[in-house]
C-alpha cells in the first residue's frame, strides 16, 4: 500500500513546500500518492491543474487530514481539531523555539520531523532548508535595505560632484551574512563583517569585505560548525568594538544566530541613537528575540531617524524562488526518509525527529524530561 502525502497550504505564507516538478517526481518516481489543498499554488500564478497533471489529487483541507500518512507544510498550520492521530508531519517547525507550538502533536500521537534541525553535513546538503532560505534572506536582507536608505550604494562620480559609496556593516557571516555581503559588494557597497567564527573570516575577505575581529573567541569542537556562547569578558569586549564600527556605518545588517538560544544581543540602544540620521537596520534574527534591542519582529521602528527592520523570514517575499529551493529540499528529505526509514539509527532522520508517536525522541525535549 503506498503512503499517502497531503501538501498544506500555508496560511500568511506564500511560500509553496512542493511545486508540480517535485511532486511528478514523487508520484512517479516513489509511487506516492500525492493529494494537494486546491490552490496550493495560487501564490505563485501556479494552476492546479499543473499539479493535477503532476499526478497528484486535490482534496479539500478536510480531506487530506482524513487521509494522509503523512501532511507536509511550511510550518504549523493546524489546530488540533482537524489532526487525524498517528499522523506524521514534516515542516520547518522551529522547535527549539517554538516549544509550546508542539503539544498539539503530542496529543495526537503524532511522528513530526522538522527540517531545520537537520545536521549540516554533505549528506543533509540537498534537504538543508536553512541553507536555502538564509541564502535567499541575506539577499533580501540588501535589497531591502537599499530600498529605505536614501542614498546610493556605489561611488558616483559625476560634474555635478561625487556621492560617496555606502558603508555596510554585517553582523554574523554564516550563509545569510555572506551573501548579504556578496550582494552588498555586487551593488558596490563597502561592507565591513563580524563573526565569532575565526573561520568565517576568509570567507568575508574573499568577498571583498573587510573581517572585524575580536581577540579571545573560544571554538567547541562539538558545535557542529555552529556558534557557542562566549564569556562575560569576550561580550563586553565584541560590545564595545561593534558599537565602534556601527557609529561609522550607513546600513548594519544583523544575522548573528545560536541554534535553539535567544540570539546574542549586539546592537545597544546606545549604539543606535549614535548613528547617523537615515541608517538603517536589517535584523534577520528578529525571530530569535533580535541581535539589536530594538528590533521586533515584522516591524519597522523609526528610532531617532534609524530605520530598524526586524524580519526573520525575508525569503517569503520572493516565494517563487523560496518555493523553488524549498521544494527540492522537501522532495530530497521525503525521497531518503523512503529509503532510511528501516535504519533504526540513520543519522538524519534521527536528528531530525522530533518526535515518534507521540513520544519525544530529540535529546533537546528527552532531557528536559530527565
Ligand atoms: P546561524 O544562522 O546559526 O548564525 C549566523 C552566523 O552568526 C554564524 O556564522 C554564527 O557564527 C554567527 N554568530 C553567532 N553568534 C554571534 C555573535 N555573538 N557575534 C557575531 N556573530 C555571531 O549560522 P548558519 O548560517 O546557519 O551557519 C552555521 C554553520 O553551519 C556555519 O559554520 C556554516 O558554515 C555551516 N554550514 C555548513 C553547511 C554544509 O553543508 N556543510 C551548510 C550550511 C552551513
């Protein structure tokens, strides 16, 4: 009997987790029944019956809780009404952050995988969402920015006199922050980046960037490439060489994330209300409580003429690319769960799961329980 998949549409979200070429490849290729809430594709001009002919079903919302194994979506999008138990659910559900979002699958015995927690390593390289979307986000982060800030961001040399380029500063130089940085450097900006991440800094010189660096970082080997929280003494000393470089800067693009913390705070108030007139602020951590202090979430806050933008997801405002990314990362995760599922220990699925029947499986939640 082949497994049933049910495509949600995501509610506030254009963003779309499978397109038509994915889903032909998962009827065809995994003999998958796919069934698809119609207008799944609206957002992006896409007709249903692009998905019909991809071999998929359209049901009504109702329907496909009734009758998948499985549900895929964007993020949390059900009310615990409409869930069938014993359901199993992949999304990008941001657990670590999102906690309380998860007891609605706890009560319906559900199995969920949420994409972000996948390991990045070369073998979760097709399936990385966060990859993809930070990626786009970072782009996003620039354009934006160079939309609300009032001056130009290459050097202009005209008889009328020479307008000096922009000055970008960009805090956090993971996949947002170099290509926020690439982007920047393609629009002529001079950008200026700081990570904690002594490795990151090769990586912004070989864009053009200038590396802002803070003596001290200590690397755990155990972080998987990620951050880790720093001393009391390195804080106050990144403090104070940040809030030094953002008094120079036109445009300070923040990206600086710890996986399931509260982002590192690195914009001061203080910092902002020494700016000059017509900066600006892209905070991509908004999500995660901000990088600056100021900053919320899917606001625009004027602060003593400072232009502060808190988005964590800047990559739904060009959802047909997003969907494109998304749509390969979905189909690549659902084609090797096929195939690993019988592997009790297989490695991404296992740091992947959040839970198994109802019964939390990821060490984040098994040791809270402890
Ligand atoms: P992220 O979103 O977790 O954080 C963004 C950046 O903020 C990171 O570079 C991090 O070092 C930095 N940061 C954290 N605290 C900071 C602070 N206090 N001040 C300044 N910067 C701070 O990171 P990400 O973009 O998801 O990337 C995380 C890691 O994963 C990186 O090492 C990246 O190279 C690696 N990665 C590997 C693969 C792969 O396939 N092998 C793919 C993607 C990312």
């Amino acid at each position: 009997q082949p497994n049933t998949i049910g495509i949600l549409k995501t509610p506030n979200d254009p963003r779309v987790c499978l397109l038509p070429k994915e889903v032909k490849r998962l009827t065809g290729e995994l003999k998958l029944n796919i069934l698809f809430e119609p207008g799944l594709g609206s957002s992006l001009q896409i007709d249903d019956a692009e998905y019909l002919q991809a071999g998929a079903i359209s049901k009504s919302r109702e329907s496909i809780f009734k009758n998948s194994d499985t549900i895929v979506s964007i993020n949390h999008t059900f009310s615990e009404v409409e869930m069938k138990g014993g359901c199993c659910f992949i999304g990008i559900f941001n657990p670590l952050f999102h906690d309380s979002k998860l007891a609605i699958y706890q009560k319906n015995s559900a199995t969920v995988y949420s994409l972000d927690l996948l390991p990045r390593t070369t073998l979760a390289q097709s399936m990385d969402v966060l990859s993809s979307m930070a990626s786009l986000a970072g782009y996003r982060a620039v354009i934006k920015a160079a939309e609300v800030y009032n001056g130009v961001f290459p050097m202009f040399t005209t008889a009328a006199g020479t307008l000096t380029p922009v000055k970008i500063l960009v805090l956090g130089a993971g996949v947002a922050g170099l290509q926020a940085i690439a982007t920047a450097r393609r629009l002529g900006a001079v950008v200026e980046a700081f990570d904690v991440r002594k490795s990151a800094g090769e990586e912004v010189r070989s864009l053009g960037a200038t590396f802002i660096e803070v003596e001290g970082y200590t690397e755990s080997a155990n972080a998987g490439g990620y951050a880790v929280e720093q001393s009391e003494e390195y804080q106050k000393k990144q403090k104070e060489l940040i809030h030094n470089h953002i008094l120079t800067a036109n445009i300070v693009i923040s990206t600086a994330n710890i996986p399931g913390r509260k982002a590192p705070l690195l914009i001061e108030t203080r910092s902002v209300e020494a700016m000059q007139p017509g900066s600006v602020i892209i905070d991509l951590a908004a999500e995660q409580g901000g990088n600056c202090e100021l900053s919320k979430n899917k606001e625009i806050i004027n602060h003593n003429e400072v232009t502060i933008l808190g988005h964590s997801s800047l990559s739904a405002e060009i959802p047909a690319a997003a969907s494109k990314l998304l749509s390969n990362n979905y189909f690549s995760f659902i084609k090797y769960k096929q195939k690993a599922e019988d592997q009790p220990d297989d490695p991404l699925l296992t740091a992947s799961q959040i839970m198994k029947e109802g019964q939390w499986t990821h060490p984040h939640f098994t040791k809270q329980l402890q």
